[in-house]
C-alpha cells in the first residue's frame, strides 16, 4: 500500500531541512502524495512536538525524551555526525566569562543542552529563537552566545570569536557523532504509515543526491542566509550517511545524549 494519504509535516527552513524534503514536500515523489508542509525554528517545532501538532517533525534530540510516549523516532531525515555542533561565539575578544549572561538557541534545543554538559555548572543563560541570538552578537547587545545552523559558517566573515566548538568537545569526550536532530513521527499513525513516511523520506533524500546542483530555488527561498556557498557548505556538512540511517553508531549518539539530560535533569 502507498502512502496516499497527505499528513501533516513541520521541519526547519534550513538548508539541509528542505534539501532532504523537497521531492516529497513539491509532490515529486509518485508513491507519496505531498505532506501539508509548516515551517519553523526548532524551539518551535520542540514545543509544537510537545503538545502534539504534526503527523511527522523535526526536533532536537534533546527533546526525544518529552515526547517519546507520543512520538517515535525515525532512522532518518535528521541531523547527525560529526564536526558539525554547535558553536559558543563572543562579540568581542577573549576567553569565556561565567559572569556574562549567555544567548542560547532555545530551552529544548541540543545546543542548549550541549552548552550545559561543556559548563558543568549552572551559569548565568537566556533563550531566544537562533537567528536571535546571532543578531544580538553582530549588535553587540549580547557578549556570549551559542549559535547553529547556517551561522556556523558565518561568524568568522562578521567578525566574531570562537570561544568553543561545542560539537567538538561532545566528540572528544564521548566518541560519538553530534546527534543534533531527528524526525518523529506519531505512533497513532501505526506501524504501516510510519514505515511508509521512512520510504518517503529515503526517496526524497536519494532524489536530492541525484540531481547535479545542491541548490534548487525551493531551497534558496527558505533559506535565512541567501549566500550560496554557505548555503552549500550547509548541506554538505549536515546532509551525510547518517540522514539516509542513523544505524548503531547514530543509536549510540542519542543514548549517550539521552544519558547526558538525565544528568542535567538531576542538576
């Protein structure tokens, strides 16, 4: 049986997001009819994933644990591997100051959870929405914050400073990839659906690779930061073996992950 029947998707307007989703998403994949498609920051889809909105999502695998008696987390579509964490920038030069007030990416978000195991210790944070953050260290209304996304390859072109490669450190202490995203799926949609969803995502996915540009103007048009070489190295850095199938390697990221916000939690 196919999957016939339009559900309901939220994924992130970046790069790697739209590059993985476009066939399905413009209705280019014969055996899937298109999803009805939102899309949002990933604070926003970690809070829309709570209260149960979407058929299929994008979240941090920070917040696997909230929704997991809801939701079911799918092998692929996500965002996973290795030298592609997060970053703590400062707007001015220096090293790390545990008395300044540090932007983070939203509660629920991986960086944000990232940040706390490379701190060790309750230090003084706030929260906004990604681009956010970015722009209140470009304007200097913020010394301290960590940002993703396309901003991993912007920050040195707008004159900021790497304080920590968040992803790094999570590599060097643990061996494992940065399980930064996945994608769920609604358990009540049944075993059946579910693995159609996966099939729908692996054909869009190989769909992508098979074209001979990385950009197409579905990508450009979603994308916060038009510029085409970061947008390329976006997705080339974040589109890898891990989308297609997290495998054991990938299992062991998000246990590691998992064990990690247990400690947090008990902080």
């Amino acid at each position: 049986m196919k999957l016939d029947t339009p559900l309901t998707l939220a994924i992130s307007p970046c790069p790697n997001d739209t590059f993985i989703f476009e066939q399905w998403v413009e209705g280019g994949l014969a055996d899937f009819a298109a999803p009805i498609t939102a899309f949002a920051d990933v604070q926003t889809l970690n809070e829309a994933a709570a209260h149960g909105v979407y058929d299929v999502i994008k979240i941090s695998c920070a917040q696997i644990a909230e929704v997991q008696d809801q939701y079911e987390v799918l092998p692929c579509g996500g965002a996973m591997g290795f030298g592609c964490g997060p970053l703590l920038l400062s707007s001015r030069a220096g090293v790390f100051d545990p008395q300044t007030l540090t932007l983070l990416p939203g509660r629920n978000t991986t960086a944000a959870l990232l940040f706390r195991f490379w701190a060790t210790r309750e230090l003084l944070v706030d929260f906004r929405p990604f681009d956010q953050v970015y722009q209140g260290l470009l304007d200097g209304s913020f010394h301290q914050g960590v940002v993703i996304h396309e901003h991993r390859f912007t920050w040195k072109r707008d004159g900021l400073h790497l304080l920590e490669d968040l992803g790094n450190y999570w590599e060097s202490r643990t061996g494992c990839p940065i399980p930064l995203g996945v994608i769920v799926a609604k358990k009540s949609l049944g075993k059946h659906v579910i693995s159609q969803v996966t099939n729908a995502i692996r054909a869009s996915l190989t769909a992508a690779w098979a074209r001979t540009e990385l950009l197409t103007p579905f990508i450009r048009n979603h994308a916060q930061e038009t510029e085409t070489a970061v947008m390329e190295a976006h997705i080339r850095m974040f589109v890898n073996e891990f989308s297609a199938d997290i495998g054991a390697t990938g299992k062991k990221a998000l246990a590691m992950l998992e064990q990690c916000f247990t400690i947090q939690i008990r902080h």
